[in-house]
C-alpha cells in the first residue's frame, strides 16, 4: 500500500514522522512524504530542529486516489500550518470522502477539524486539543490509541510520542483490515 506522511515544511514532531514511517516500510508499505512544498522538510525534537527529509509530492499535484491510507503526525506547528493551507485541508478531506483510513497522532487533529471531518467521531489527541475537538462536534477520550470506524473510514488516533507503539501497530492493522 502507498501511504501519504502528509507534513507542513516545518515544524513535524520527527519521532512522530520516523516511526510510523519505518513501521509502514518494515510492514512492506511504501511511505510517501507529501508536503505543501517541494524540497525538504524541517523535523523538529519538541521546540528544537532535528534532521529533514526529501518531499517526494506536494499537496495539489498529488491526490488521495494515489493511496490507500494517510498518516498525520503532530508537532504543534505542523498542523497549525497545514489547517492554514488551503490545498492541504482538501487533501486530507478527501481521504475520508473517498473512505480510506487515516491515522493522526499528538497535534495532528487540528487538521482534521480543520477539514470538518471529526463531527460525531471518537478520538483522542494531545490533551490541549480537548475543546477544540469538541467544538467541532467530536468526543475527545483519554485514550493510548482509539480507533473510531463510525464514520466514512477508519480513523486511528493517538496522544503523544509515548504512544507510538500502540499507535504503529493500530494504524498498520487498520489500514490492512480497510485495504481488504
């Protein structure tokens, strides 16, 4: 399967991004960076800068019909960028249009919101997120990871770094069980 890592140019939570990334490939998955610009990206450990990595598409060349899934990582400004760009909201809603899985972890909800696709879905995301998901008509639980198929596809969630390998290995089977 073809999996979309959809990030802004800055501000991933690289572990966030790493992980998930090497559990899709170690699974026999092909990870594609998409971003809303072509060249690198700029990981981040919390607030400072870490490694980049090559874009391999960007958002508005590219289109959910060229994969099976989409990983969200966080990282609190990444999403905060990517709920700003236009394009990016699109893409992500598209991937609930056309009912294939998601996974976001940490920050990455704020997209979704964004994207108005959480509305009477069940999720979890780092705590500060708590009103803003609720807000946009979803349930926020404090939950290690929660998978949500109450809707028009998968959705796994997870809270932070610390979740990650209940995370990978949710988003991995999910997506597996709605690739059929």
């Amino acid at each position: 399967m073809r999996i979309a890592f959809l990030t802004a140019p800055e501000g991933v939570e690289q572990v966030e991004l790493t992980e998930p990334w090497k559990a899709a490939k170690d699974a026999g998955h092909e990870p594609v960076l998409v971003s809303t610009q072509s060249g690198k990206i700029q990981g981040f450990d919390h607030l400072d800068k870490a490694d980049t990595f090559p874009v391999d598409e960007v958002v508005g060349e590219t289109s959910a019909d060229a994969f099976g899934g989409l990983v969200l990582p966080g990282g609190v400004a990444n999403p905060d960028f990517l709920r700003t760009d236009e394009k990016a909201v699109a893409f992500v809603k598209d991937f609930f249009t056309q009912g294939r899985p998601v996974a976001a972890i940490c920050h990455a909800p704020w997209t979704l919101v964004e994207a108005d696709v959480v509305r009477g879905r069940t999720l979890t995301a780092w705590p500060s997120l708590r009103t803003d998901l609720r807000n946009a008509g979803a349930t926020w639980v404090d939950e290690q990871v929660k998978v949500c198929d109450g809707g028009s596809n998968v959705l796994v969630t997870s809270r932070k770094p610390d979740d990650l390998e209940a995370f990978c290995a949710t988003y991995l089977a999910e997506f597996a069980k709605a690739a059929g």
